[in-house]
C-alpha cells in the first residue's frame, strides 16, 4: 500500500462518516467567520429555532468593510455599519468570541488566525472566504466555504464535503534576489492557469518552499485558491513549530510536547502517491506582474503582454476584452508603464513580514508624487508591530503614510477604492474588473516591485535597485 | 434553507459566451453589505449591465429582448474568484435555474447547489454547439434532464450527458439539503466528537 499525503492523513483524521455515493461528513477544528459572508447564515439558524453548536471553536472578526483611518469613529456608510453590527449582535446572541473594531486581536481573518496561534497543523479550519487557504500554510486542511456551509458548520460543527484530488507542486532551486514567494505564486498561476487545479488540494513541496518563512509560505497558500485549488498547503516542520510555539492560543506545557509530537507525523510519506505532481525550478522566476484582468495573466516583469496569436484561439476575444479594460496593447513592454496607486496589504501581502520588506526598500528614498499609496496592516497587531519596529517612522520619512488595518482596497468595499480608469499596482490577490472600485485597472506584484514602482512612479523591476 | 426541486428545466438559453466569468463580475463587492438573501438578481452582472449613471447597457445580452429563459449559458470556467454564496443568490434571484459551461470554480459549484440552481458541466465541443444553435435561433429550448444526466437541443437533435454527484443530485430531485441530513446524525456526530477527545 502506498504512504499517505499530508491531506489524506488530516482528511481521515476528520471524516465522521462517508454517505454513501457522496459526500464525506467531515469535522471542523476551527471555524472563522467576519461580518460579510455570515448574517444570512445567522438568520438560518435563526429560522430553524437553533444556535450555533460549538461556538468555542468559532472566532469572529470584521474586516471587509470597515474604515482604515479613524476606527475609534463609528462607521459612516449606513449599510457597512449596519452589518459590522450585525455581526457583534449574532456572536452575542451566540457566545461566539469576536474582536470586533480596535481590539487589539482585530485583523484580516487570514492574518489573525495564524499569529494569535488559533491556526495550527493538522487542523481542519473553514471560513467564509476562499482566502482560508492561507492557513493551509500550517499544514492544516483549510479552505473557503460559501453562506450555506457556514450555516452548516454553525450549527453543526460539521461540513458535508467530496474529497479533492491532491496535487503537489514542487519548487526547486534557489530564487533570485529580488524574487519574493508572491513572484513564485504568480508565476505557477501564469503556467497553469486560474483554472490549471480546480478539483485538487495543492500540497506545495522542494526545496525552495521548505526555505521560506512561514509568512511567506502564507502568500503562497493564500493564492492557491487563484490557481483554482480547493486548498493549498504545506508540510510543518521547525519553521511552523518555531512560529505557532508562545503564541496566545498555541498549546502549553505537557500539551504543546504533545501537539508537536503529532505535527512531526504529519507531512507526505516519502511513499505517497499524488494524483498529479508538478515540478518548476525557482531559477525561471522572475519578478512577476499581471497585466490583464485575472491572476493567470501574470508574466515576468521584464516581458512584453503576449501577442493575441500566442492566445489559444478559442481564448483570444476574452484576451483581447481583457487588454481593452485594461488600456493595453498586445506585445507592450509593462516596465515604465504609467502608475496611479500603490496598494501594499491584504490576507496576501499585508504581514509584518512584507511591512519590513517594503520600509527597508524605501528607507532614505522618496515616493513619487504622482503616486497615491495606501499601506495597510493586515491586522492590530501587525500595526503596533510596525510602529515598535520603526517602520512606520521610516515610511513617513519616505512619504508614506501607515493606515488602519482591515481589507481595505482589495476589494474596495469600505471608502478604499481606486479611481475609475486609473491604474494600481497592488499586492493583493484579485485582479478582476471592478475589483479594487468600478473601472479601477490593478496589476498584481510584490510588495518589492510595489516598493520600487511607489519610488520611480512607473512600473519598475525592483532588481535594477536593489 | 430548503430549496426549490429541480427534475427537468426545458428552456430558451441566455448565451454569455466570455471566459473566466469571476465573482466579482457576477455580483461587485460593493453589493454584499446586505444581511438578507433577497434583491441580488437586481445587481446580477451589475457593471456589465448597467452604466455609470444607471442606464441599461444596450450592447450586454440581459438588456437585449431577443434573450431570455431560465438558462444561462457561459464560457469556460465560470465562477471563479470569491467564495461569495451572494453569486449564486444573484444567478437565482434573477430567475436562472440552471448555468451550463464547460468548467466551474469549484466553490461556485457547491454555492449554485446549495441554493437549488444546477451548474451542468458540458464538453468544450457541445459548448460551442449550444452557443451556436442559440446564434441561430435566440428562442430555441434547451432541456436539461436531471435524473437521466443529460442535456440537449430538442429541435435540432444535440445531447450531451453530464455528471452529477449521486448525493447533490438526491438533494436537488428532492429539495432537501445538507443541514437536513447532518441533522438526522446529530447522534453519530456527538458519539464521534467524544471519541475524538
Ligand atoms: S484582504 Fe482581500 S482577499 Fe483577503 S480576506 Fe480581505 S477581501 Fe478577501
């Protein structure tokens, strides 16, 4: 018999029964849940006369819509207000934990999960939100749900799912300087498309990925999702045990020696069988950037856009729609290209980690004043983080300014919102019409290139300046 | 949330023959601060179907009367991007039943079938042969045919089979859904919870 994948052995240590010709009946370890994604599913337990079963086990947040300057205010748009509200009612009404707005365990939902240590190997964690592969980067199995599911979960602590395919991708080799975990997500997306992993979990393995930190380990989960992957995840090793160990919710004493006793069980047997395996060499990667409207349209930032007769035929008018949105043409070099915005944050690239990155590339430069930059904290804690750590002093210095954590212009649903027709550079996930505000035009990058482009105030490889 | 059966859906089609269709394009964000399910089919394809000051869009193919139906017909992988089940509330709000293309994201798919609205995956090939027939013809019916899996174009003769998940598809034959059924082994799962202690 062949050896287990790290999925198939947290899977199976989940399942509570297989029906029959269907779905499995599987349990939740952890449960996450913010303001936009779960009032309907409050109603529904509502209007069965119900409560939510295990509400130890779920923690609340809002974060999609609220401000990222003046927090301590109440929320001036009415229907933002309204369901941030919502949501502290429903978790009341429920004895669901949330740290709601100013408390100091506020944040992104995908980065607070993982520093308060709530996010852990072998778990199985769910959220309304297909960013919950994020914390696949722990070696859980975590993955987005929609309303429905989340109701399900609420009220049962169980979810009705088909098992996925498995998948690993590999990343060999040494990167380049100047090539950050975003450049290496960005680039895997580009060869196999957004749609190149619908049906599987990814398991991302090689030596490359064993080097990197687990903030950046996150990036890359967190975008599995953009590749189309039910999930992404990768093996724990000293590095995840180094990070979860002393944080607040991190297991203690006799039982952290016994958590760690099972993590260490946990990766891929030398012996596992993966439906499909995939193999890229770190070397290839460069410096990533999108210049089209989803995350598979990515190329090296030194590349020109593809020519529509490099489109698969029957791809070509949706190329071309995507260019014309954009305002591009077809083999048009992206460096030097016109920048309005610059967008450094999210569940993607909004850590402590990136914060650092991004400050110790502009420390002694000067932004460009053609460009509007919004840096934002992924969380409470990366804000105070940053401002004991000096990052904040230094970004000022640099023309920058540090704002509030939360969602912010990801996805542009508080006051965060791109100019129509104007043009962002951002490190967050989606580049999609419309998503950063209607007409907005984003590229997807790093936060370096984001750094570099913030100084020169056009589209830079971050390389010439390092 | 009980939903609507669905046995067999006979129907003019609304072709939407783009690629890569995202959640973001089925229903914007800035549409999802409500804490109900109703009103989202106001806003399906929101900045495809209306301009900046609220008018129609003549050229997108929900404000053109030669189309319409409870089929929404739409190249490949459709549904990608957010986890948002407002998509799928938006689809069925408007009044479409079914979505036919030749690949879903993944979480679309459980979103659609929880809601009672059924995404039937066809081949690339039939896809383009739906697309076309409805070129033809804007009121020709398609029929889907849930217990037998299959799909077609009565008038000109094309079928295609498709798959379905047994369960998914006892749910919908039958309008019942997942809580029910976890409801009927709340015993199992507290005898397994203890277990797993
Ligand atoms: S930061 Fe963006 S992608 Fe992440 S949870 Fe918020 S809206 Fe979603």
């Amino acid at each position: 018999m062949a050896g287990k994948t790290l999925f198939d052995k947290i899977w199976e240590k989940h399942v509570v029964n297989n029906v029959e010709g269907g779905p499995s009946v599987l349990y939740i370890d952890r449960h996450l849940i913010h303001e936009v994604t779960s009032p309907q599913a409050f109603a529904g337990l509502k209007a069965r006369g119900i409560k939510v079963a295990r509400p130890e086990k779920t923690v609340a947040t809002p974060d999609h819509n609220i401000p990222t300057m003046e927090q301590h205010l109440p929320i001036h748009d009415e229907l933002s207000r309204f369901q941030v509200n919502k949501l502290k009612e429903n978790c009341e009404a429920n004895g669901v934990t949330m740290y709601g707005l100013t408390h100091p365990y506020n944040g992104i939902v995908h980065v607070i999960g993982p520093e308060l240590g709530l996010t852990r190997p072998g778990m199985t964690i769910v959220c309304g939100d297909s960013h919950t592969s994020t914390h696949g980067a722990f070696g859980s199995i975590a993955f987005g749900i929609g309303t429905s599911e989340v109701e399900m979960v609420l009220a049962t602590q169980c979810l009705m799912q088909s098992r996925p395919k498995t998948m690993r991708i590999n990343v060999e080799g040494e990167l380049q300087k100047g090539v950050t975990s975003k450049d290496i997500v960005l680039y895997i997306i580009s060869q196999i498309s957004t749609g190149g992993a619908t049906g599987y979990f990814v398991e991302f393995a090689g030596s490359a990925i064993r080097k990197l930190s687990m903030e950046a380990r996150m990036t890359i989960c967190n975008m599995s999702i953009e590749m189309g992957a039910r999930g992404g995840m990768i093996a724990p090793d000293e590095t995840t045990i180094e990070y979860v160990k002393g944080r607040e919710f991190a297991p203690k004493g006799a039982e952290w020696d016994k958590a760690v006793a099972e993590w260490r069980q946990l990766p891929s047997d030398p012996d596992a069988v993966f439906d499909k395996e995939l193999t890229f060499k770190a070397e290839d990667i460069e410096p990533m950037i999108t210049y089209g409207t989803n995350p598979g349209m990515g190329i090296g930032i030194s590349a020109h856009i593809p020519k529509v007769e490099d489109i698969e035929k029957a791809s070509q008018n949706s190329f071309k729609k995507s260019l014309q949105y954009m305002g591009y043409q077809p083999d048009e070099p992206m460096i030097g290209k016109k920048v309005d915005y610059v967008f450094v944050g999210s569940c993607t690239n909004g850590r402590i980690e990136d914060l650092r990155a991004f400050a110790a590339f502009v420390k002694g430069k000067k932004k460009a004043d053609n460009v509007t930059a919004w840096v934002v904290p992924g969380s409470k804690q990366v804000e105070k983080q940053a401002i004991e750590e000096g990052l904040r002093d230094i970004l000022e210095e640099a023309g920058f300014y540090l704002r509030q954590p939360g969602c912010s212009a990801c996805l542009a649903m508080n006051d965060d919102k791109i100019p129509e027709g104007q043009y962002a550079v951002s490190t967050s996930n989606r580049n999609f019409e419309g998503r950063q505000g209607p007409g907005a035009r984003t590229m997807l990058a790093s936060p370096l290139t984001a750094a570099a482009t913030a100084i020169n105030g056009v589209i830079t490889d971050p390389r010439t300046m390092l | 949330m009980p939903i609507d059966k669905f046995v067999t859906l006979e129907s003019p089609a609304v072709p939407l023959p783009i690629e890569n269709v995202d959640t973001d394009q089925i229903i914007p964000a800035r549409f999802l601060k409500a804490t109900t399910r109703e009103g989202f089919g106001d806003n399906l394809f929101c900045d495809w179907r209306y301009d900046k000051n609220g008018q129609p869009k003549a050229d997108f193919v929900l404000n053109d009367p030669t189309y319409n139906g409870q089929i929404l017909v739409a190249g490949k992988n459709f549904g990608s991007g957010s986890s948002r089940e407002h998509a799928a509330w938006a689809i069925g709000g408007y009044g479409f039943k079914a979505v036919v293309s030749s690949f879903f994201a993944d979480i679309f798919k459980n979103n659609a079938l929880n809601n009672g609205i059924l995404p039937v995956q066809i081949s690339d090939a039939f896809l383009a042969q739906l697309f076309e027939a409805i070129e033809k013809d804007p009121k020709v019916k398609i029929k889907i045919d849930l217990e037998n899996q299959s799909i077609s174009v009565p008038a000109t003769g094309i079928s295609e089979d498709f798959d379905i998940n047994p369960y998914k598809k006892k749910c919908l034959l039958n309008g019942y859904d997942d809580i029910d059924y976890l409801f009927s082994i709340k015993d199992e799962i507290a005898a397994w919870e203890k277990a797993a202690q």
